[in-house]
C-alpha cells in the first residue's frame, strides 16, 4: 500500500479542528485508511543516515498514513483532507468542471506519427490562475512523484509533465527525434545537453537512473516543443529548464505522455482535480485540445461522471446489515459518491466522479457502503452453512503421483509454463496454427511468446542444460499446459498432464513403458481392453515411426509414449535417444469411486452405477431406512429431541469426523420430517446430508451407533413364547442398586479429579545480557539482574561468556511459569537498569 507523509499541522488546519494520535487513528479506521507512523523528518534522517545528518533537519511531526493502492484519490494532502471532510459530513463533494478558455481558443497539443514507436499517447490541460503556497507547491510535486511510482508504473505507461504556461506558448508539438538531434537545458542544470549526452550524464544520478532503459534503447526519443522550438520535455526522463513552475506561477499547463490512454486520462484526472481548488475558479479546469496524426482532435481532461444503479439489497446482503434504501444512499454519498434512492422499489442510483477511477463493479459501491457503515458496527453473526475445507482433488492427486513417480527412481522438474512458439511447434515437428496454444499478445522476449501446450520441451532443455551429469536421466514432471477453448469464458483452459522422459545410450522404451504400468497400477486400473487401458500403435512427428504408441483408458486417448525422433533429440541440443511418456492425468478423477492411492481424494463417477462394488468386490446394498426416531440425542420426532442433535451439531459439519459418513445419513432417515428453520444447525446440516442423493449409498461406515432400536430385542427362544431374557438380571431391585453404585462411583471420580491439581506450564529459558563494554561491572550486573523478582519466576545458574575485546557478557538461566511470567516482561525489566545493560537476548526457550 502506498504511503502518504502529511504535515501534521497542516492536516488539522485544513480539517478545522485538532484531534489527539489516537482521535486521528480512530479517524482513519473508519475511513477505511491506517495511521501508520508519527514521525518528523529528523527522526526519519537519524534512523536512516545516522545522527549527524539530521542536526538542520525539521522537527515537525508528519503523520505517514497507508492509503488503498488504488485510491489514487488520496495520494495528496488536498485529496485526504477533502474525503475526510465529506465523510464527516462536513462538506459536499465537489463538482468538477472543464471550461473553455477566457481567450476563446484552447492550448493545442499536435501528435506527430513518429511518436508511435515510442510513446503514441498524449493529453494535456490547463490550470488557469492557480495560487502556490510553499506547502501547496511541495504537495503538487509529491503527486506527481506518488502517481509516477503508482499507477504510472515508475513512468513506463505514464510520464507527468507541469510547465508554466506563461514562459510558454502553444501550440505545442509532441513529436521523436533520434536522441542526437535533441539540445536543451534539463530542469536544474546550467547548460544545454543532447539527449545523448542527458542520458550518460543521469546514469549515476540516483533518481533519475531508474527511468532511462525506458527509452535509451529506441531510436528516437519523445520530446514536445512550443511554437518557437522551446523544449518542454523529454518524457519520461527530465523536464526542460525554461517552462519549470515556481511559487510564483500562474497558469500551469499539463502533460501526459503515455502507452496507456486509459492511465493518461486517469493521472490528468488525479493531478487537475486534486488542485484545481487553489485556482481563481474552484474546482474548473481549462480545457486542452489535442490533435492526432490521423487528424482527429480531443478535448481533455474529460472528467467523466457516470451514473450506476443497484439495490439496497444487494448490499445489505454482501456487507450483513439491515438498513433502509435512504441510509445506504447516505453512506454512499459520504465516500463521495452522491447517491439517492430512484423509487423504483430498492434501486439507488449512484454517481462516480472523475477522482474514483478505483470503482468499476458493483462489489466496489459495496465495499464503500460498508466502510461509511463501519466495519465495527456490523453485528457479528454466525454463518448460515458450515464447511469444511478439503485439498482440491486434482492436486491432492498430482501430490500422490509425484510422491511414488520420485520412488521410481524419476527427479521431479519444473519448468516455466511460457516458452517460444519454437520450443512446442517447430522442434517438435508441428505447424504453430495446429498446437492450439494461448499466445502472448506483447511478448517481452522470444522465450516467453506462448503458453505451453505439453510439457515434453521442458523437460527436454533440462536435460540438454545437464547433459555433464551421470546417465542415465529420468525425469519427470506433473504441471498443467494450456489450452485454446471456446467453450470457455476466458477462451482457453488449464489441463493437468504427466511427462516422464528417459535420456541414455539406448533408448530405454521398456522403462517408459514399466513407468506407465505403475502408474496405471496406482490409480488402479488395469490393463485390459474396455474396462481397463492398453496402448496401440500411433503416429507422430514427436516420435520414431513405429516406436509410437497411443494410451487408451476405457475406449478414450489420454496420451502418448514412445521413442522420440532423432530430428526432435537433434533440435534440441542432445546427443542420445530418448524415450517420452506424456498424459493426461485429469480423466483418472473420475475412474473409479475411490483409489488406494487418492483414498482421501472426492472422486466423480464417469459411468454411474446404482450400487458401485466396494474393493473387496462385494456389492453394497441400499441403506435400509431406520424404523426408529430414537437417536442418542433423544426422540428425533420430538422438539426437544431435534434441539438437542441442534446443539451438537452448532460446531461441527457431521456426526463422525469431518467427512459425511453412514452415521450422518442414518439420523438423516431417522427424522421424520425437515427441521424447522429456528434451528439453523440441524438445518444446515440437514440440507447438506440431503444434496448427497443417491451417492449415500458410498459414504464410509459409521464408527459408532446413533440411531437405537425402535423396541427391546425379540426373545431368544420364540417358539414356546417365553419372555425370557437370557442375559438380563433376575432381580429388578439388584439392577437398580447396580445403578445407585454406579452413580456412586461416577460421583467419586468427579470429586477426585476435581481436587486433583492443574498441570502448570513451565518453561526453561537462557537469557543472553550484554554490557556496555569491558569496564561494566559484571557482578553488580549480575546483581541487578537476579534483583528482578516476580511471581512464577526461579532464577538459575549463570556464567560469563567472551564476546571479543576483552568483553564479556552474561548468561543466566531461569525456570518460568508461562501463564505468569513472559519473555517480554523479563527483558524489558532487565534492560531497565541501562547502567549496566546494553541488551538482552533470549539464547534458548524450552518446553518443560
């Protein structure tokens, strides 16, 4: 998050008022911002320079305050203090206007085509009859500078130029030149260089060094000229001399230089706004035309307003309040987005102004809504459904692979998922238009042109960077390549692929195939046609003809393994032949309902079955439905019965562990009807047992019984019809004296471990105390230290331990209750008696 320094004093003289640190801090907070430092400029030198530097600087306290990285509204002192004051309700939001110049025509800035190459885009206003304090000018130039290293990405999409118009006269030309027909004094200098010469000269100067690769390798340079060949600037590095503003200033005009013109618009928006209050017009800012080589001419700054609608509903739902369509509007035009209610039943229509660039979605207008509510006001409320948090299946399994892939005796690589359009077209023998790949539309290097689309090229350059190393060479990788798919939203997809490959004297196909046969063993499908996998022949141009063979997984091509061509091995800087595996892995997760390997993993059925077979073979059979609502947690047909499985359930999602199981589907039976919404739990997990369907009938066993029996078991012997039970008592006043026994001894235990006493941690720690120097008395040292007493703290022995030159520092031991006694409060009572103690360190902290 940007940081933003602002003079204390200022800050409350603009807000009208004097708040204490912490007043401000709770400010902030409830803006959405955070206080993050007080500090003055000395304090700051003298931490980071050292004592001696700091002797002539300011001791005034400057307030560093963490803004949202994109409210770029917020990066001045202007901008803070007016959304402050419009969330106080102190102020309305400005109106900005653009006006047409006094004069009648508006300053002209001409595009020239040869900008193209360079930098195409360009905007520009004016700031017409602007009134400069000292604090009011420095404030300008840090925008500028905040902006640059945000959204202007340290000047690579936008370069900020201000120049006294009055110094100045248009129409201004923006044009390239090759950099050694560029001549003009830079900001700050006393003579005239080239651009050649500017950019050698601000190679070693510390802030301007950052910004020269932008442009230094291109052939021509941007520079913008006035009506006489007076140079402006050279964006993005330096401002000519002759147009720079100064206190005295009266009209300033602005320029932007971009490869974005959507930032361009969004920084002349920020810098215009944020300071068009100090001109003789508040808040009016003069218009500027700009002309492009096609012809066509735009007035700028635009400062768009735009309207958006959405209802108090919406809101009131994503943020957890409950408030009318009125107040929502209210909350929203205090972040200054003037809102009001259409009457349209909940609909609020919203305005955005030109200084909140930062909202382009409805969850934005939202998020807003919940900073003017305060985030402390909405009432905590328990959420509506539990879940519980599993690994995603696809990686859980790719985890597993990797795991026994590595006990094969394969190392694992990882490649980069970009690569040249070379690496998987050309020297795998394709056309590019065949491999279906994602391109890059601005590729920064020929490396980096495509996303991969198969994971063979990876691996082959890792071996071709360690061809030095022992053969043989087994490698692997589990990664996923990309893929074009128009049945996708975003036009492509991610599959999850396994490649191994076997590099060595002979080509090693026989190892290849072992690793595909273990690695079908593990996902537990066998070989065989149909049901199983098998491979048949193929052709490939990856591949030698013939040594080419297709893998097949219930009727369906998942990949391909063989002995690569040697055109492919030669491509890519080997010298031996190569065996490659390469497969999808992602069709495995819908096999079979579970796998030894992928146990814990959720899998989804490709055929369903009513009743799929277990791993012993058996068959399962449905669930009967329990004929009993008699449950351990009491009748389940009855209020009290429900409430009680309710509470139980209030901190977990089931019955047994964290996944369903048979225990969760029998109490699911065992409830006649659907529980009442009041009781939110059981309701909860009720709907959840229910989405399961038939699938049920797969969930592992229960470890317990829940559900009971609807009457006492049938006596043993029906046939004669006795009620005899065999194994119960024949005296009902013994079982219940067994009963009064048992209750006594219950009450027996409860005693003794109540009096039994708590385990206290204790902890063992050795503390490190460092003297000034070698003159420190060690023994009044130690004195001081063993001095300090407190309640669960047992000092221990000591010793004296060489640092160098002649000092010593000591090293005691001491035994502490943990509930007691902290390492916080024992050093900061050490380092109490700064006589003697220069420091303490904790050198060891033990459990006892």
């Amino acid at each position: 998050m940007p940081t933003v320094g602002v003079n204390r004093d200022l800050l409350f003289k603009a807000l009208g008022r004097t708040y204490t640190d912490e007043e401000f801090d709770e400010l902030c907070f409830e803006f959405g911002l955070e206080l993050d430092e007080i500090t003055s400029e000395k304090e700051i030198i003298s931490r980071e320079q050292g004592g001696t530097k700091a002797a002539g600087a300011s001791d005034v306290i400057l307030y560093k305050i963490d803004v949202p990285a994109n409210r770029y509204d917020l990066l001045c002192l202007e901008g803070l203090v007016r959304g402050l004051q419009v969330f106080k309700n102190k102020l309305e939001a400005p109106r900005y206007r653009r006006v047409r110049p006094a004069s009648g025509e508006p300053q002209k800035l001409v595009i020239t085509k040869e900008t193209a190459a360079v930098r195409p885009h360009a905007v520009a206003a004016v700031l017409r009859n602007i009134t400069f304090t000292q604090e009011r000018y420095d404030s300008f130039i840090e925008l500028q500078e905040k902006l640059h290293q945000n959204i202007c990405r340290k000047r690579s999409l936008v370069a900020i130029g201000t120049h006294d118009l009055d110094t100045i006269s248009g129409p201004f030309t923006y044009t390239a030149k090759p950099p050694g027909d560029i001549c003009f004094k830079p900001l700050n200098q006393t003579k005239e260089y080239t651009a050649t010469q500017l950019m050698s000269l601000y190679k070693s100067d510390s802030h301007l060094k950052h910004y020269l690769h932008i442009i230094e390798d291109k052939p021509a340079y941007p520079v913008i000229y006035d009506s006489n060949g007076v140079v402006l600037s050279m964006p993005p590095i330096i401002n000519g001399d002759h147009s720079k503003i100064t206190l005295q200033t009266k009209n300033v005009f602005i320029e932007c230089t971009a490869t974005d013109m959507t930032k361009a618009k969004i920084v002349l928006d920020m810098m215009v706004t944020m300071f068009c209050e100090y001109c003789s017009q508040p808040f009016t800012v003069e218009e500027a035309e700009v002309v492009y080589p096609d012809g066509k001419t735009f007035l700028y700054p635009e400062l768009p307003y735009r309207k958006e609608k959405l209802s108090s509903d919406f809101i009131n739902r994503k943020v957890g309040i409950n408030e009318s369509t009125e107040k929502i509007a209210q909350l929203l035009t205090r972040m200054c987005l003037l809102s009001q209610a259409t009457g349209v039943g909940d609909e609020i229509e919203v305005e955005i102004p030109p200084t909140r660039s930062d909202v382009i979605h409805a969850c934005d207008i939202m998020e807003d809504a919940a900073i003017a509510y305060g985030f402390n006001n909405i009432t905590r409320t328990t959420p509506r459904t539990y879940t519980v948090a599993n690994q995603f299946p696809l990686n859980k399994l790719t985890e597993l692979l990797r795991q026994d892939l590595a006990a094969a005796g394969f190392t694992e690589a990882l490649n980069f998922a970009l690569c040249s359009q070379e690496d998987i077209a050309d020297k795998l023998g394709k056309k590019i238009t065949e491999t279906r790949a994602a391109h890059i539309s601005n590729p920064k290097t020929a490396e980096f042109q495509v996303a991969r689309t198969t994971l063979l090229p990876g691996l082959l350059k890792t071996i071709a960077a360690n061809r030095k190393m022992p053969l043989p060479l087994k490698l692997f990788e589990v990664s996923d390549v990309v893929l074009k798919d128009e049945t996708k939203d975003v036009g492509a997809r991610n599959s999850r692929r396994f490649c191994a490959v076997y590099y060595n004297k002979s080509p090693g196909f026989e190892v290849i195939h072992g690793l595909l046969d273990r690695t079908m063993q593990l996902l537990e499908v066998k070989p065989a046609r149909g049901e199983g996998y098998h491979i048949q022949a193929a052709d490939d141009s990856i591949f030698f003809p013939g040594r080419c063979a297709e893998i097949l997984v219930r009727g369906k091509s998942v990949g391909r393994l063989g002995v690569l061509h040697p055109d492919v091995v030669t491509r890519f800087e080997l010298t031996m032949p190569c065996s490659a595996l390469e497969m999808d892995i992602e069709p495995f997760l819908g096999l079979t309902a579970e796998a030894l390997l992928t146990h814990d993993v959720p899998m989804q059925e490709v055929i369903k079955h009513k009743f799929p077979p277990t791993r012993d073979g058996s068959v399962q059979t449905p669930l009967p439905r329990p004929t009993s609502t008699k449950t351990l947690f009491g009748d389940v047909s009855t209020q009290a019965g429900l409430k009680a499985l309710n509470d139980f359930l209030a901190d977990k999602s089931y019955l047994e562990g964290f996944v369903a199981s048979r225990a969760d589907v029998a109490v699911f039976d065992a409830i006649p009807t659907p529980p009442p919404p009041t009781l939110c739990h059981l309701r909860r997990w009720y709907s959840h047992i229910k989405s399961f369907g038939a699938e049920r009938g797969n969930l592992p066993s229960s470890k317990s019984q829940f559900v009971l029996p609807a009457a006492p078991l049938a006596s043993a012997n029906d046939d004669d019809g006795d009620d005899v039970d065999l194994f119960g008592s024949d005296d009902e006043a013994e079982s219940a004296e067994a009963a009064k026994i048992k209750e006594q001894r219950l009450a027996e235990y409860t005693a003794k471990k109540a009096n039994k006493p708590a385990l206290v941690a204790k902890s063992s720690i050795l503390l490190d105390v460092k003297p000034w120097d070698d003159e420190t008395d060690m023994a009044k040292l130690e004195e001081c230290v063993r001095s300090v007493g407190m309640d669960g703290l047992l000092w221990g022995k000591s010793k004296l331990v060489a640092v160098g030159y002649g000092i010593k520092k000591l090293q005691i031991g001491c035994v502490v209750e943990d509930d007691k006694v902290g390492t916080d409060l024992l050093e900061e009572a050490i380092t109490g008696f700064e006589e003697y103690v220069q420091s303490v360190d904790v050198a060891a902290f033990n459990k006892i």
